[in-house]
C-alpha cells in the first residue's frame, strides 16, 4: 500500500467524486511540488530503456496516461513529472461546453469503477491550443491530444490547430456520453474526415468508440477504413453503458477495473482484424504491471490509464513500471 492508498485515498474519498476531481486538478496546477517529489521519489524510474512506440511516436515507457484527466491541457508540466511514459490529453472540443448536469462521477470502491457522465465539459480548443503552445518549449515527454467535434469538418479543424504543438492527435469519434443522432455512423465521419486531414504532418489515431470495439463487423469496418486512410493508430477500450441513478444523467459510462475483461476480449479482436497494419493501444482496468504484461502479450503497442490514477495516485506509474 502506497501513502496515497493509506492517508490521502480515504480523505479525498471522504469528498464526492466530483469534487474529489477538482481538488486533484487544484493540487496538480503548481509544478515545483511535483518536480521535488519526482525529485525524490524517483518517479522517473519509468523511463525504461526499451524500445517502445505507437504509431511511429516513441514512447518513454508503454504506460501512458488516458484522455479525459486533463481536457483543458493545463497540467501538463505537473503530469509531465509523474512517470507516465505519455500523456493524452482532451478531449478538446471546439467551444466551451458546461458538460452534463452534476453529478458526473460515481466511485465503486469495492471493485474499483468508476461511472462517468461528464459530457466532455472543457473550455474549449482555443484555450487548449494557447497552452499547447506554451508548454511545447519546454516539453520532454511524448504527447498526444485527443480532440473532439460533431462534424468532421470541426475535428479536422481541430487536428490542424492542436497538430503543431504535439506528436500524434487522437480522433475521438465521438463521445459516448453524448447523445448520440440516431443515424451517427462513426465509420462514416472517420471516411469524411480522413479526406479533410489528407494535409496532416503529424500522425492521426483513433480513438474506437466502445460500441464499435465490441462489434466484429463495425470493428472490421473502421479498422480497414484506418487503413486505407493511412490512420496510424487506434486505441481500443472497454467502457460500457452503465444506469446508475447517482448520475446527474442516470446513465453513462464504466470505466476502471470492472471493464478489464471486456477491454482485453476488444483488444483480441482489433489485434486480430488489423493483422499488424495498424499500431494499438489497449486501455480499461489497467492498474498493475501484471495487466500491462498481459495486454501488451495480446498485441498492444502500449496502454494508457485512468481509473487507476484515482486508486493508486501519482506513483501509479512508476510504481507499475518498476514492475516491469
Ligand atoms: C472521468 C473520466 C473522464 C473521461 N473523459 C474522457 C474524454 O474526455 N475523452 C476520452 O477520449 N476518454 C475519456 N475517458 C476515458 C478514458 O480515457 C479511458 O479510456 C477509460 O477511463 C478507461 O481506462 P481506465 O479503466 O484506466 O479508467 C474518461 C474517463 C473517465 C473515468
């Protein structure tokens, strides 16, 4: 057991989630604490001397950290510290968006979950981009920007203006705690958008909604559509729909331990239908050196994580890596 899972854990979970949330993003705003502690704490530990990449980025070690942490891309100096092999950050969306009504966050501490309903809240992608800008001087660690849009025309416009300042964006075919239009087809918007980034210098990954991801035949689809696109990447998860009354929403979606078994039997699948023409990356569940073994033994490039940063804290990373 770390300090965090010892001390800080049951006091920060004493908060509601939502909170709880905030008060990481607060606590994590200032660098200096960060870099002492990384100082002391050997952090970077992390930095493994494999050879490691995903579409064509070499990464300081497979286990990255998962969009969604920081949507604004405000903490980058603080994450930079922390052993994270990458970062993702986003999803970016073109405005400034309130998100879905509060609560957002359910914790299922028994087993480790967490239900999310948050609707890609965020202060929108110019805000994003200016600090983008800023951080790239002093930028050392790889880094990926996940961007977001309802039409293909903004996601493109969104990989253009975040493209400059990071090594790969992440195409987020949409949300899934968004309301979907009943005729939303992200194989489609994955087809349109691929023609409007054909300028692109940096490489483009997608990220799989999770309904594709369980399907053989969407799955199939997008993959040879990625292909054909010269898409270099995909990241392949295992979030499900969950009701769950104690969201503002009613529903929305499980991440973290509970989605492990799901994510892995995806990542089976898309290793398998992309036959080596795309490069992978594996995320749900991932809290242990054992589950990042196992994933990248069924064919992932590398992993990122989430729910395990709110269970195990900032050495989560490092602490996996010396594992490795
Ligand atoms: C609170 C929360 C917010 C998230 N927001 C985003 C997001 O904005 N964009 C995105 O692509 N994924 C988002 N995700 C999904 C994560 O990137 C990741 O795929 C998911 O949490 C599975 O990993 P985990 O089991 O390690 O948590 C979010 C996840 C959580 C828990």
């Amino acid at each position: 057991m770390t300090l965090y899972e010892v001390l800080l854990r049951p006091l920060l979970f004493r908060l509601s989630p939502d909170r709880a949330h905030e008060l990481a993003h607060w606590v994590l705003r200032p660098k200096l604490p960060w870099q002492v502690l990384a100082a002391i704490s050997g952090m970077k530990d992390g930095n493994l001397p494999v050879d490691c990449s995903y579409a064509g980025v070499r990464l300081n070690n497979p286990v990255g950290l998962a969009a969604g942490f920081d949507k604004n891309c405000e903490l980058l100096d603080s994450l930079s510290e922390l052993g994270f092999g990458f970062l993702t950050v986003g999803t970016v969306m073109p405005d400034p968006r309130f998100g879905n009504p509060f609560p957002r966050l359910v914790r299922y501490e028994e087993t480790e979950g967490i239900a999310d309903s948050m609707g890609v809240p965020g202060k929108g992608r110019a805000y994003a981009v200016a600090r983008l800008k800023e951080f790239d001087k002093r930028r050392r660690i790889p880094l990926f920007c996940n961007i977001g849009g309802f039409s293909a025309q903004e996601i493109a416009q969104g990989f253009f203006d975040v493209e400059p300042y990071v090594d790969a964006v992440e195409i987020s075919l949409m949300c899934p705690n968004v309301v979907k239009p009943e005729d939303f087809n992200p194989v489609k918007l994955l087809g349109e958008l691929i023609a409007l980034i054909e300028k692109r210098r940096k490489p483009a990954t997608v990220r799989v909604p999770n309904d594709v991801a369980t399907s053989e035949a969407l799955l199939g689809e997008l993959i040879e559509v990625a292909v054909r696109g010269g898409i270099a990447g995909i990241k392949v998860a295992g979030g499900q729909p969950v009701t769950e009354p104690g969201l503002g929403t009613g529903r929305g979606t499980l991440h973290g331990r509970p989605t492990a078994a799901l994510a892995t039997e995806n990542l089976e699948r898309a290793v398998r239908l992309a036959g080596g023409r795309l490069s992978i990356k594996s995320n749900g569940g991932i809290f242990s050196s054992d589950d990042v073994r196992s994933r990248l033994a069924a064919g992932a490039d590398c992993v990122d994580i989430y729910s395990a940063f709110i269970y195990r804290g900032w050495t989560v990373a490092r602490d996996i890596n010396r594992g490795l």
